[in-house]
C-alpha cells in the first residue's frame, strides 16, 4: 500500500489516474443534454440532461477554464483533446485563447454534435458529408490543417462513409463499442 502527499492510500492508480492527479490530463464533459437514453450511460443524475461543462470532477464555469485546462497540457507535452459541439463554442475558444490556434498542430478536435450522438439512434446518409461540412468550417476558422475526429452515430452501417470523408481523420466510437461482435464489425469496415 502506498501513502500519496494528501495523505490517502491506495494500492494502485493508473496512469491516467496518475496525470489527472496532477493535473496534466483532462476529460472534459461538453454537455449532459442528449436526448437519448442508453442503457450503459455513465453519466449521473447531476449531469443528466444538463447544460454543464466538467473539466475532470470540476465544474467549468466559463470557457477560460477550458482554455487554462488546454494551456497546462501542451506546457506539460501532452495532447488535449477538445471537443467541440457546435461552431459557436470553437469561436469562443479561439476568443478568448490565441493559442488553441498558435498550438493548434498539438490538439486533437472532437466535432460532436449533441443531436449525432446514438443510443442506437437513426443512421441519416446525409451525416458523413454535413460533418464533413463542419469539419471544413471548423479548420477554416483554426486556419490550419488539425487532426479532426468525429464523434456521433459512428457505427459498422457508416464507418467507411464517414472516414472516407475528406477532413474527418477518425472518430469516437460510443454505443458500437459496448458490443464487442458490433465492435469487431465496425473495425473490419474502416
């Protein structure tokens, strides 16, 4: 058992666990508004169907926070990965810090429209080519090429249309990767 500087014990923390601690990694948690109702949804009645922001366990209250969150990961050469749900919150970011432009190059984007996101919802053949759209809108106003992924309804029906869009470099999986046959699936079709 091992002693940390607040005086807890523990017996093992992982990596991640590790670097959060320290503050040098992030999740952040975009909005709790979804609409949908999965059955292995994590997240919890405080955040459920709310318009919050979370950095790791703490509530943003304002987009500095992300953006000072952002700032201490590239000091500490590690890659944010910042979500964006809509184009709105990226001209907010780039407002208020220069440098998600300036360090654009060492940030994984996110596009994630909260109304893509699947709890195995519908599946519409225009959503690869308007992500696609956004994509472009959001590396026009960064003004540089980025590392964009998609998140949203990526499943082993659309995976192959949605990376064969020209500015979407991958995507997060959500409810796809709960099964691991859709899983397996939905990789053989990349």
């Amino acid at each position: 058992m091992e002693k940390d500087s607040t005086g807890s014990f523990y017996y093992y923390l992982s990596e991640g666990c590790r670097l959060c601690y320290k503050g040098t990694k992030m999740v952040l948690f975009v909005t709790g508004i979804c609409g949908k109702n999965c059955f292995y949804c994590p997240v919890s009645e405080e955040r459920k169907e709310k318009d919050v922001v979370f950095a790791n366990e703490k509530r943003v209250e304002k987009d500095d926070d992300v953006i000072e969150k952002v700032k201490n990961l590239l000091e500490h050469s590690i890659t944010p990965v910042l979500c964006v749900s809509n184009l709105d919150q990226l001209d907010s970011y780039i407002e208020r810090g220069q440098m998600i432009i300036q360090e654009a190059e060492k940030i994984i984007f996110v596009y994630e429209p909260p109304s893509a996101i699947s709890g195995g919802g519908d599946y519409h053949p225009e959503s690869p080519k308007v992500a696609n759209e956004n994509a472009k809108k959001i590396i026009q106003k960064i003004g540089k090429d980025v590392t964009l992924l998609y998140g949203g309804s990526i499943n082993p029906e659309n995976i192959s249309e949605f990376f064969s869009q020209e500015k979407i470099n991958g995507g997060l999986v959500g409810q796809a990767s709960t099964n691991p046959t859709t899983f397996l699936k939905l990789i053989s079709n990349i």
